[in-house]
C-alpha cells in the first residue's frame, strides 16, 4: 500500500479527515505519542480536531539520547495499559525521534498496529518520517534496533516550520538540497532559489512537497535498500564522518548542516570521477558556503575522517569506502568505491569552496 502524503495548513483537519475512513475505531483506541517539546509548541495545533480530544496522550522526553529502550518500554507500557487493540492507532507528533521511536513501537506492539506521522521538524518532515524506517539506538548505536514500517499516513504541515529556529531551518534544508540533486536539473535550479534568511512559506511549501515526492518515488522503488534507495546515501558518507569527529570533540553538527557539507565533498568526487558539471557543483557550493557554518576540520583530521566513514554501517568493504555519487543532477550512481587518497582530495576542494 502506497503511503499517502497530506500537505495541509490545518493538521487538526487533516488528521480527522485521514481517521474518517476508519468506521470500526472506537474512543479511546487513538494514542499520541510525543516528546517535551512537541507537546508544548506542537500539540496545540492539534487541538481542534475531534479525534484527538479523545487520544491517549504519550509524552517521552525530548532529544536523540531519549530515543532509547526505556522510552520505548514507556510507550508498549502505557498502549498495554491504556488497552490498545490491534484496532488502535498511534500519531507520532514530533521531530525524526519521535517517528523513529514511534513507528517501532507501533510495528511491535500486537505484531504492529497502523500509525500516522506529523513530523513538527522540516528534517523529520523530508526525511525521517517518510519511507518506514523505524528504530532506537542501542548499546551507543545510533537506529541499531528497528525496522522497515511505513506510517499510513503522513501529515506534513508548514504551519510547524515557520518558527523553526533558523539552525533547524539549515539542517532540514540539507535534505532538501540531496533530494533535488537526486532528482533534476530543475530541482537543484529551484532549491537554490531560496533566500534562507527570510524564508517565502509558500516557496518552502512547494520546494517541500517536490522534496518529499523525490524520496517516496525512491522509497517505493526499492523499499528495504538493496539497490537504488542508497541513492537516498548521497552526502552521507562524508556527512556521518563529520558528525562523529565533530561528536568526539563534544561540540555536536546538526545532522543536516553535515549532510550539506558533505553533498560538497561528494559533488567534487563526483566532478573527479564522473564528470560531473562544475558550473552546478561551484553553485551548491556557494549556496552551502553563503548559508552553512563553515565545517572545522583541517588536513590533519583527514585520517580519522576516513576512518569513520571506513567504519559506517553503510560501508560494505574493509578496503575501499563506498560513496553515491552523480553523473549528473538525478543520474545516480551507487556502490562507487573510492581510496583515501581520493577522498583526502576531495576533502581538500571541499575545504577550498567552502572557506574553511
Ligand atoms: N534516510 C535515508 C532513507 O530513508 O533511506
């Protein structure tokens, strides 16, 4: 069953016109599961809609460190305590936590019951709560435990992004930038017309639903990631690598302004190896180095940056670290190998372009 994307301005709405069709649920089978956070600037917006008047409320506590077995039990305690049925269904209300946590609990609990996402982060919103990955981190890994369970419906609303601080503005928009160098010409054309500073929400909206589009388009091509979804990859060999050593010096990278900076390093692999355009490379560039931090890591760091990325679970060999990469905007090629004097040098233009 294809997942069915909602964008709307009235999540409330949105949410009862998407429980409608379901005559069976009875009051009381409705859980809404999110964190701190959510709850006081999000669930708000929720409080005109009918069918959530009668919803169980979950809240776990917010940020990646809670994204843990313990919330986890919490959440199967209170749906076994609050007499959740196999007819029950779970709302996640929040960031890439809460529909990762969410998603495993609902596609657990009673062998799985149907869940419905409203992601309340632009990062969550284009990534995390689309394409049924679900899980918690484990013994110090990040999304060990999981798997792969669409939510039923996904209610993707601007209305949570306009007051998005401008830092989660950045970090989402990273996935938005890898989506439309996945897709086209057009959509790198379109992404990079934004102004970050003073965003338009009409622009954001329709840059949005086109952004999300691309990753169900390669969600339902290759739904558990045995071939083309590693396009979904691109960035985020460089982008984990910069997000561990940054983890390691205690001074944490925004997922997304990693994946920014890594799309860099991965375009010049790609110009190097593919030939791709360097009038669009120099462009993406530009637009990371005029709105993205600048990364901190110097010639020194390159060993250790090679070595994380050797060690990701998404590195399939011991030898050589595998990176996607592209021809073109949207002409995809996964599974390319590269040696660590190739990526020492795309480190070295990556830090040239982007000032650093
Ligand atoms: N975040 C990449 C994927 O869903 O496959």
């Amino acid at each position: 069953m294809k997942q069915a994307l909602i964008f709307t301005s009235d999540p409330a709405k949105a949410l009862d016109e998407a429980l409608a069709a379901e005559e069976n649920r009875h009051p009381g089978s409705l859980f809404i599961l999110t964190d701190e956070n959510s709850a006081r600037c999000c669930l708000p917006l929720l409080k005109e809609s009918r069918a959530a008047a009668d919803a169980k409320i979950i809240t776990i506590g917010a940020g990646d460190s809670n994204k843990n077995i313990r919330s986890l039990e919490e959440v199967w305690t209170t749906l076994t305590g609050g007499g959740a049925t196999r007819g029950s269904v779970m709302v996640n209300l929040g960031g890439g936590m809460v529909t990762d946590l969410g998603g495993f609990a609902a596609a657990t609990f009673k062998r799985g019951i149907r869940f419905i996402n409203i992601p309340t982060t632009l990062l969550s919103a284009v990534d995390a709560a689309v394409g049924g990955k679900t899980g918690i981190n484990f013994c110090g890994l990040k999304n060990e435990i999981g798997s792969f369970r669409e939510a039923e419906t996904v209610i993707i609303s601007a209305a949570f992004y306009s007051t998005l601080p401008y830092g989660e503005l950045l970090s989402g928009y990273g996935e938005v930038l890898k989506h439309a160098l996945i897709d086209s010409p057009e959509a790198v054309a379109e992404a990079l017309k934004i102004n970050l500073q003073e965003v338009c929400l009409t622009q954001l909206e329709g840059i949005l639903q086109r952004s999300v589009r691309v990753k169900q388009r390669i969600v339902a091509e290759d739904p558990f990631e045995h071939g083309i979804r590693r396009a979904l990859n691109l960035g985020h060999t460089a982008a984990h690598a910069f997000e561990a050593l940054a983890m390691e010096r205690r001074r944490p990278l925004a997922h997304g302004i990693a994946v920014a900076h890594g799309l860099v390093t991965d375009l010049v692999m790609s110009h190097l190896r593919l030939g791709f355009p360097s009038d669009t490379l120099h462009q993406v560039a530009s637009f990371v180095r005029d709105n993205y931090p600048a990364p901190e890591f110097t010639c020194k760091e390159y060993g250790a940056l090679t070595d994380f990325m050797r060690h990701d679970k998404k590195n399939r060999s011991a030898d050589a670290i595998n990176f996607t990469l592209l021809s073109a905007p949207g002409e995809i090629k996964i599974d390319c190998l590269a040696t660590d004097t190739e990526i020492s040098a795309a480190l070295d233009i990556t830090r040239d372009l982007l000032g650093c």
